[in-house]
C-alpha cells in the first residue's frame, strides 16, 4: 500500500514537471509543433497511468 502512495507522488511530480515543459514548448514552437505534440502524448500517458493507480 505504502508503495502504491509512493509510486503515485512521483508520478505527480512528473506529471507537474511535464505539465511546465509542454507550456513552455507550446509558447516557444506553437500548439501544433512535432515537439508540443510529443510532450503532449507523453503527459496524456502519464495521466492514464495516474488514473489506473486511483
């Protein structure tokens, strides 16, 4: 149980650092760059996998 917390608090620190990265490449590229596209596929995984933990 302890490990399923744990596992859950990385993740949402990932998710926040993810979250910083694609504004700032959504600002500097624009919306629809290969980049911000990327980053964005990487952060919808990562909130599928937080909400299977859930």
């Amino acid at each position: 149980m302890e490990n399923k917390h744990v596992k859950q608090e990385v993740l949402l620190e990932e998710i926040e650092r993810t979250r910083e990265i694609l504004i700032h490449t959504a600002l500097k590229e624009g919306l629809v760059s290969e980049n911000t596209v990327k980053v964005s596929q990487v952060l919808d995984m990562m909130l599928n996998e937080l909400e299977e933990i859930y």
